[in-house]
C-alpha cells in the first residue's frame, strides 16, 4: 500500500510540475509575441513621427496672477508640418519649456490643415487669409521664385511643402496671428478642379 501512495504522488509531482512548465513556456511565448507587437507598434509610431518636422516660432514666459501672487510659465508657438501638404500651428503652455513645446507640437497636430500643391509646388490661386489684427494674402509663383515671405509665414508656407510661392502681411507684427492668418489662407485653397465640381459646371468653363 505504500509502495502504491509513493508511485501516485510521484505521478502526481510529476504532472503538476509538466503542466506548470507548459503554462511558463505559453506564457514565455505570448510575452514574445507581446514584445513583438509592441516593437512593430513602436517602429510605426516612429515612422509617422519621422515625417513630421517641428519647427518653434516663438517662446515667452507669461504670468497668471493668482492668489498668492503671480504664476510664472512659458508659452511656445510650434509649426508642424509634413512638406507634403499638411501643416499645422499650435501653442502649449507648460512650466518648462520642452513641456511648452511638446505640448505646442501635440496642439498643431490636431489643427492640421491640407494644402492642395501643383506640380511646380506652388498654389493653384491667390488666398487672402484674416485672423484678428492680421492678415496675409498668399499668391502663386513661377518656378525657381522660391518662398517670398517672412517671419511665421515662412514657416508655416515652408513645412506646408510650398517652394514657390509670394507672401505679403498686411496687418499686425504679431507671430501668432500671423500664423494664424496664413493657416486660414491656406485652407481657403481649392483646386480648379473642385470649384468647377462646387459650381456644376465644366473644367473647360473656368479656364475661358
């Protein structure tokens, strides 16, 4: 009888210990594949990061009086764009400056703005963009003109991917609005092709 109770406790030990170590090697082998995952997640984040640049316009330390006193932070004002035809303008504020920044770059990311280019990476007409003070009016150019313009605008009309191009603020001196301004101006931008398709009438119709 004892002989039989060790042989099935030694059976028992046995089974339990070749059950726990299947269970070790699935999980070893679902952490593996959640490691994978995570690197081809990792990878495509850093891709789509890779195509956007970040350019900062501008940083000021502002005050908030409060209670106690007055509450110093800074204010950054970030281009993002992808020179593809997307751009956006964003502005964070944050005790730190890299916190104002990433904040700025996360806020122009969701303001993105798509920019209709023409083979020369031009526009196709003349936009006149207004945002408080300021206003900007942007016209098309011939190529090898290059990017005619100054201050915010340059940048936001550079990371839009508009390399010929004429620029002229009309208005406040002010980055912000400015910026703003051009953004407008930009997506006021239609094709020849989708106004003749908002107008119902022909492509041909437009040119004569």
């Amino acid at each position: 009888m004892t002989d039989s109770k060790t042989k099935n406790k030694t059976n028992d030990n046995s089974s339990s210990s070749a059950s726990a170590s299947s269970e070790t090697q699935q999980e070893q082998r679902k952490g593996r594949g959640g490691d994978r995952r995570g690197r081809r997640s990792d990878r495509r984040n850093q891709e789509r990061d890779s195509e956007w640049q970040e350019r900062v316009i501008q940083i000021r330390r502002v005050s908030k009086t409060v209670k106690g006193g007055k509450k110093m932070s800074f204010r950054a004002i970030v281009v993002v764009g992808n020179e593809k035809g997307q751009v956006g303008v964003g502005v964070g504020k944050a005790g730190d400056v890299i916190g104002a920044v990433r904040k700025g770059v996360a806020d122009g990311k969701k303001n993105l703005v798509r920019v209709p280019l023409t083979p020369s990476s031009s526009i196709p007409t003349l936009s006149n963009g207004r945002d408080g003070a300021a206003s900007v009016l942007i016209r098309p150019a011939a190529p090898g003109t290059g990017v005619i313009a100054g201050g915010s605008i340059r940048t936001v009309l550079e990371l839009a991917g508009i390399k010929n191009v004429l620029a002229k603020r009309l208005g406040s001196k002010t980055p912000l609005n400015n910026a703003r301004a051009a953004m407008v101006a930009l997506s006021l931008l239609r094709t020849h092709k989708a106004t003749a398709k908002e107008r119902g009438i022909s492509l041909e119709q437009i040119y004569s």
